[in-house]
C-alpha cells in the first residue's frame, strides 16, 4: 500500500444542497479465519433473533479518527508511534482506553470495541464507500457511491415499515455515499443547524396548514398524470419520485417527525447531562429520533478546533491541518460528556437493546507520526485503512469486551483479521435484512447488498 499522501489532501466535503420538491427543502426521503471455522460460526449465528426495533446512531468522524490516541493505545511502542497520550484503565478488567476518556473508563462494561478490521481504501470517500457499502468503488474518490451505503439500503428494506417519519436521517451527506441505483427516494433526510443552538428549528418541516393542502393537491394533480409517464419512462426515476413524494407528503402532513425534532421538549437537567455542545445536542437528538421509529441517524462529528490546533473540522489530522494531539485535547472532553450521557439515557429508558450506537470514520490513522507541515513542524497522522477501531455500544449486543487485536505498533491486525464488511454483516443482521438479497442496478444487473462478510459471533 502506498503511504504517501498528497499534502494538499483536502479532505472529506462539507454540506450538500437539499433535493427540492415543491419549492420545499426536503431531502429525498472475513478475511484471516479458517475456512471451516467461518462456515462453522455463521451457522452458529444464524439463529439469532432480528429485532423489529432494532436501530443505529452512527456518530461518524470525518476523516478517519486516530486508533492509537483512542481506543487501540500502544504505550511500549517508539515515541514516533504512540504519541502522546497514555492509557488508562476502565471498569473492566484487560480493558484499557486514552487518558482523555475517564467518563468513559468507568463504562467499559456498557461498551465494546472492535479493534481488528481493515479494508483495502486509502481515500476519503473511496473508503467511506468501501466502509458504508460493502464495496470497492473504481473512482478514487467517487463525490456520490456507486454501491448503495446501509442507511439507503436499510430505508429500501423496511420502508413498508413507517411511512410518516423517515427511516434514514443524517445532518450531513457522506462523502462517497448516497443511495446509488437505488435512487434518490432512499437518500437520508437532511437536516441542518446546531442542535445546540436556540434557533435550531428543521426547516424542512415549516409547512403551515395551507402549505400542506397545496402540497396534497400537487400531489393529486401529479397522480392524474401516471398512464402517461409510465409510458414515458424507462428508467424507474419516476417510480423513484413517486415514492420520494408519497414519502415527503406523509411527513410534512404529520406531527411525528416535526416532535420528534423537538428538543424543547427534553428537560434542562438532561441536556446539561449531555452537554450543550454541537455532540451532546445532537446525541440527545438522535436518541429521540430513533424512539420515535428512525431506523438509521448519521450525524457528522465535526468540531471546530481552536487556531492553536488547527485549521480543520473533521478528523483527517494530517500535519498540514492540526496538531493532532492538540485536537484531541479539544475534540475528547465533549465526546467523553456527551457519548456516556447517550450510553446512560439509552440505559435508562430500556432502549439499550434496541439502539446501537457507533463511533468511527472511514479508516484509522498512520501509527507512525508525521510532519510534513514544515512551517509549524507539527505532529500528524495520514490515511490508514490497514486498522481502525469500531466503539460499539447497546444494540442487544454483547457488551464489556476487546475484540481482536494489532500488532505492538498499531499498523495491521494480527487476531480475530475481520474484512469491513462483516460489520455491516452484524447490523444487517440485526435489522433482519437478509444481505443476499440483490438490487439491480442502472444496467439491470443483479447486485447482493453483501458478497461476503460475516456476523461477528463475539458480539451476538
């Protein structure tokens, strides 16, 4: 693998515009095991119970956060590799995290760590494809996927599910994901603004009584229209609208998703529990939205650094955009508040079993320190897909546990060498999505959601 980077890297792309309708802001709605052995535990988990309430907070970090300075720390390793950060022990036993997390640390037991995927893309978005889809893209760096990612595939299976609240929210789009031949009626519904701000309001929702009527009378019109426009239309991208406007009339006539929006409505005790920050906002957020029957919420994990660390608000800590460790100061107090406050809510309400929460980016950090930034000579990480961590937490999954390993260095696995794919394996499971089922993409030719990958046995 080529580990030199482009210093210019520009890293992963900000907000996208939202799909319109009607004048309306909307968006459209194993490898390294033996071969017996893996045959061996997919039998062993192919029993487990799928959860008709089953559902994801993906708190995602842009850019790729660091393994090392996180949650995978190799303090015996040389300087150059471990950085800066110690570890510390948690509330299990073996189980041992960075110094910047001690809210965390006394929860080990509520969560679990993945510590030995990998996949074979080193770009932004050609990682975030391969990550989030199953699937190697051909671009590089592909602006939208080419295969479907979970939360489009998630929103296609169990879309008979809900109708009157979307099933895929994210407050931004994934760079190098989206629904592909799916088509936009599977694309997250997006939203915009800082939860932890007063004005936040979703103005894809501000849709007044008579907005609604004009919209159902479009929608009317539209329909008187169908004979004709089949016969027009080869492709299925009307089937698509169809769908998309169905979707967003249901939402926009209904008071579900505009409450569940509502944080007003949260107390003042447990907002402050979970910070009022951009994350603990957002969190809380999240958790209402998924108990109010989303199945799938994508939230960005973007921070704004302070001029001493850096210049960036994602994760790809290259010398060039921040002092890594200096970020990590910053980024790791508001995490270590606001991701056990969702853990304990989560706990709290029962909704452990049925919500899962993770935390990761597109792949982890180069082990080995950089700096190429010659003018601050500042420490750094690059793009690394050969490791990354997974946090994991809830989900009816078992918790309080490693699982895997790296070598002392953090640069490969070395125990329990798990392909990306079989997490999406797990979550596909867990929704009861059977993942040799196939979409037909724009050629019509048949494509499984997965090829390969496995359930994680240890986690179920």
């Amino acid at each position: 693998m080529n580990q030199q980077l482009n210093q210019r890297c520009s890293g992963p792309v900000g907000r996208r515009e939202f799909l319109k309708i009607g004048g309306l802001g909307l968006g459209a709605l194993s490898g390294g095991l033996d071969p017996n052995l893996t045959r061996l535990l997919a039998g062993e988990t192919q029993n487990a119970r799928p959860n008709k309430d089953f559902s994801v907070i993906l708190l995602w970090a842009n850019g790729g956060p660091s393994h090392i300075d996180t949650f995978d720390m190799k303090p015996l390793a040389p300087t150059e590799y471990r950085g800066e950060f110690s570890p510390i022990k948690t509330n299990v036993p073996g189980i041992e995290i960075c110094e910047l997390l001690p809210n965390l640390a006394k929860m080990a037991d509520k969560f679990s760590i993945v510590r030995s995927l990998h996949h074979n893309r080193n770009e932004h978005s050609g990682g975030t494809c391969r990550l989030l889809s199953g699937y190697t893209p051909t671009a590089a760096n592909p602006g939208d996927a080419e295969y479907p990612e979970i939360g489009s595939v998630v929103a296609s299976q169990l879309e008979h599910q809900v109708r009157d609240i979307p099933l895929f929210i994210a407050n931004t789009k994934f760079y190098g994901g989206g629904p592909a031949y799916l088509g936009p009626a599977y694309s997250p519904f997006m939203f915009s603004g800082d939860p932890n701000s007063s004005k936040f309001s979703v103005d894809n929702l501000s849709v007044n009584q008579s907005a609604a009527v004009a919209l159902k009378k479009r929608n009317q019109l539209l329909s008187q229209f169908d004979t004709f426009r089949r016969e027009l239309d080869k492709s299925g991208s009307m089937a698509a609208l169809d769908k998309f406007n169905n979707r967003a009339l249901s939402m926009l006539t209904s008071d579900r998703t505009s409450q569940a929006f509502d944080l007003s409505a949260e107390p003042e005790e447990l907002r402050d529990e979970y910070g009022r920050t951009t994350w603990g906002q957002g969190l809380l957020l999240a958790r209402r939205l998924v108990e109010s029957g989303v199945r799938l919420v994508q939230l960005q994990a973007s921070f704004s650094l302070s001029k001493k660390a850096g210049r960036t608000s994602n994760w790809d800590d290259h010398s060039v955009n921040a002092d890594i460790f200096q970020a990590y100061r910053e980024r790791m107090p508001v995490f270590d508040q606001a991701v056990p406050a969702l853990i304990n809510d989560l706990h709290r309400r029962g909704l452990d079993q049925n919500v899962l929460f993770i935390f990761c980016g597109e792949f982890g950090r180069t082990p080995k320190v950089r700096h190429q930034d010659k003018k601050t000579k500042r420490p750094g990480r690059d793009h690394w897909c050969r490791a990354m961590s997974i946090f994991m937490a809830g989900g009816g999954l078992k918790m309080g546990q490693t699982i895997g390993a790296t070598n002392p260095k953090g640069e490969h696995p070395v125990d329990r060498v798990m392909n990306s794919n079989d997490l999406l394996a797990t979550i596909y499971q867990k929704f009861g999505i059977d993942t040799s089922q196939a979409f037909h993409d724009n050629t019509g030719r048949p494509i499984p959601i997965l090829t390969d990958g496995q359930p994680i046995p240890e986690l179920l």
